[in-house]
C-alpha cells in the first residue's frame, strides 16, 4: 500500500488542515481524533435505472435496498438512502398492500426509517422537470421526513452555471409539485462533486464554505454545513487506511477534529451482481468493523457526524484522502 499523505501543515487564515510539504508532527495528541464513517446509496434517472418502468423491476430494486439495509444493520452502520425521483414515482405506484409484506406491511421508507433505524435523504440532478425540493416533497408524502441534508452537489466546475448549492442558502420550492404549496430547507450539504465525477479532490472534515468561488475556506457565520467527500467515488479500502495511518500511526491531523469518509453502494449493482456484490460491501463492513473495534473509528449518521462536529465548537478540517 502506498500512502499518499506525507506532511502536515496548519493553514491559519482558515484555521484548516492541510496535508503538505515534509512531515512533521505539529499537534500535542492528548485525545484520539475520531474518524465517522457512514454508509450512502443513490439511485439515479438514467437509463441503467429504467427497472423503475414496470413493477417487477421496481420489486428487484426494492429487495437489493431491502438486502443491502438488513446487511448494514447487522454490523450496526448507519445508512443513508437518497432516491432521485424517478424510484420515488415508481413507489408511488408499486408500494402496495401485497409488495410491503416484507416490510412489516410499511412502505419502503418507512422501513428503512422505522424498523432499521436508517435515515433517507433527498438526491437530486434537477433533471426531468423535478428539483430538490420535489424529491424532498415526494419523501414527504410516504410519512417520512426528509431531513435537512442534500445528498449530492456540483461543488466545482468549468462552467459557473453548474454551481448551484448557494441556492440552498434559502428555502427551496418544488418546480412539478409547485401547487402542493411545499418548501424544503437544507442546512447540510453531502456528496460535493465535478460533473461526471472527474478530477474530484477528495477531503475529510467539516466546514462553513464561503462560497461558489471559495469553497474551501471556512465561514464561521455561513448558514450551511459541507461534509467531505473523501471516498465517494474512490477506492475506499485505500481512503480508509490512508486516514488512518495519518491519525493514528504518523499523526499528521490534529487531535480535535472529526473527520469524516463515506462507503457508496448503489442497488442497482446488487440487482446486477447478486450475491458477488453483497459479498464485496459485506467485506468492506468487515474491514471497518475491525477498526471500529479497534477505537479508530465509529459509525455514524451524517447528522451525528454534524451535531457532534457542531459540540465540539465547529473546529474546520479538510483532511485530504485522495
């Protein structure tokens, strides 16, 4: 394994942390840092997602999320589903009577919230006619409420115009549910990204960002909170040892931070995969668990990562983990 992570230096004007230039240990370790890590799914609206057309396609997605949810309950981890709309409309049609059998006769949602102690977010790529505040809306009419995290954002790009998550500094209103009369308000934001996820830098930690153009710089009165990245879509096998090692072995982070990194499964690979992909996320679960045992790292929501980060007095980390 190769560790990417080779120094450490404080950037003071933005009181974060920045992995740079030679190591050296800069931090009295009085206390453990702690690691959060937390389990996220999305569907999406494309064509790998046309399952969601016809019932029977809908029933295989429903059991893979079924499947995978019972899997991370039994390794205690926090999950978060995040459906786009298109799973939402289909549920719409397909959560009957006789399909929430297996589900202690409750909607899909109200499972996963309910019986399994998950939690379930909006996801959203603005496309079809629906926004943000659509998918949170549809959340809403299975008895479940859909929070105040937006799961997934533009958070850098070429064109300006792709970068919308200031929005989310006021309530939003739904664009196909216009006459429900319904707004959302978010106060986390989760999943920052480029557009097809190219050239993504990778981060773990919490802050205020500042703005579109300054991201990065932490704004102690700004009213939305950024998780970080790191793991999204990388290897997490790699993330996970990397941050680590540099907590705990070559103590290069700071001691009191929270840091963050996120394990990304989709249903549709399970519906694809079978078994062979159950088996790889319960591998990962493994791994981590040792870990947790270890008093490395714990699981935890997004929410308690945040109001936890919040206790401690909102100190910023953007920990690299590329």
């Amino acid at each position: 394994m190769i560790l990417m992570l080779t120094g450490c230096r404080v950037d003071k004007e933005n009181n974060t942390d920045l992995l740079l230039g030679t190591a050296a240990l800069l931090y009295s370790f009085n206390s453990s840092p702690a690691i959060y890590i937390t389990i996220v799914s999305h569907n999406e609206t494309d064509s790998r997602y046309d399952y969601y057309n016809t019932e029977s396609g809908y029933l295989q997605m429903r059991n893979a999320i079924i499947s995978m949810a019972q899997l991370f309950s039994r390794y205690g981890a926090q999950y978060h589903f995040q459906p786009d709309w298109r799973f939402l409309e289909a549920a719409k049609l397909y959560e009957t009577p006789a399909n929430m059998a297996n589900t202690n006769n409750k909607n899909i949602l109200r499972y996963l919230k309910e019986d399994l102690g998950h939690h379930v977010d909006p996801h959203s790529h603005e496309s079809g006619g629906y926004n943000y505040a659509d998918v949170a809306y549809l959340i809403s009419q299975f008895g479940v409420d859909p929070g105040d995290i937006v799961g997934g954002f533009i958070q850098s790009s070429s064109d300006p115009s792709q970068i919308i998550w200031e929005k989310f500094r006021n309530p939003v209103y739904p664009l196909k549910y216009s006459s429900s009369g319904y707004s959302w308000g978010a106060h986390v934001l989760w999943g920052g990204g480029t557009m097809f996820h190219l050239g993504e830098d990778y981060r773990s930690g919490l802050i205020r960002p500042s703005s579109a153009d300054n991201f990065f710089t932490h704004n102690p009165s700004g009213n939305l909170i950024a998780l970080g990245n790191c793991s999204i879509n990388s290897n997490l096998n790699i993330a996970l040892d990397n941050l680590v090692l540099a907590i705990y072995n070559y103590k290069i982070a700071s001691s009191n931070r929270i840091y963050n990194i996120s394990m990304v499964v989709f249903e549709q690979e399970v519906v694809v995969g079978g078994p062979e992909v159950l088996k790889k996320y319960e591998d990962n679960l493994k791994k981590i668990d040792a870990y947790v045992k270890q008093g490395k790292v714990q699981w935890a929501s997004l929410n308690k990562t945040v109001t936890d980060w919040q206790a401690g007095g909102e100190i910023p980390a953007l920990l690299p983990c590329n």
